[in-house]
C-alpha cells in the first residue's frame, strides 16, 4: 500500500513532544501540509508509549504511519521510546523521525544505533523550523513508501 498517493484514510501522526511551542509549530505546520493527515499529539515518552499500546486514554488509537519524536522528554526520554518501538514486531516497521534541539554525536549515534529513521536537529528559528517540518512531511508522506499497517 503507497502512502504517496493520497486517497482514501489520511495518513496518522503520532508526536511525540512535551514543548507545547514546539508542538503547535509543527501541527500548524503539516496542517498546512499537501498530504490530508491526522496529528495525535502525547507530551511525555510513558505516554506514546501508552498511545502505541491502546492503554486507557487511547484504547481507540489508530496505528501511526509516521511518529515524531522529541529526544528530551519527561518520564521517559525519546531514545527510551524509540528503543521500545523499534524492539516490538508489532511497531518495528513504523517510521520514526527523532527532531531535536540535540546536535550532540552521541546522541545521534545513539538513536541511529536503536534504528531511528532520521534524526533532524530543530532549527531555532521559527520559519526554518515550519520549513524543516515541511520537508519531514513532503519527503515521508509523498516520496517515501510507507509499509501497510
């Protein structure tokens, strides 16, 4: 099934981010987007995870096609996260883009080392930061072949 051609469902997000600045930059951002998506938006690490799980309050979660992921988080941080998911088979073949203020080598050869799709250092300023979530979306939503679920 090719996610690049946008008929039928739209494409599920799932973000991952505990900045609420951060956050609505980028929903304003892809909802701005070519591709019809829907955005879930969980602030800490426990709760994606809680998200991915169907746990009580997202029992009628939709599987993400694509999850955003902050590196620092409460709770439990991103590269917990994204260990957890690429370690399941039920979750392993979700995309998943780590966007961090971290430029940090060992930071992103971390998240490379526990399969992370792509690592993008969030630019401070705040049309390079809507233009970077731009190109998140226009290169994994209409270029990129996601899996079927």
């Amino acid at each position: 099934m090719s996610m690049s051609i946008n008929v039928g469902r739209p494409i599920e997000i799932l973000l991952v981010e505990d900045s609420v600045e951060d956050a609505e930059m980028t929903m304003e951002a892809m909802r701005d987007g070519r591709v019809r998506n829907r955005i879930h938006w969980v602030q800490d690490g426990e709760e994606a995870i809680a998200f991915l799980k169907h746990a009580a309050p997202h029992a009628t979660a939709p599987r993400p096609d694509l999850v955003l992921l902050d590196l620092h988080l409460p709770r439990m941080n991103g590269l917990e996260v994204l260990a957890e998911i690429k370690q399941n088979p039920l979750w392993k073949r979700i995309p998943v883009v780590l966007m961090t203020s971290s430029a940090d080598e060992q930071d992103i050869l971390t998240a490379y080392d526990r399969h992370v799709n792509c690592y993008v250092t969030k630019p401070v300023d705040m049309d390079k930061f809507i233009e970077a979530v731009r190109s998140i979306e226009d290169f994994w939503l209409t270029i990129v072949r996601l899996p079927a679920a």
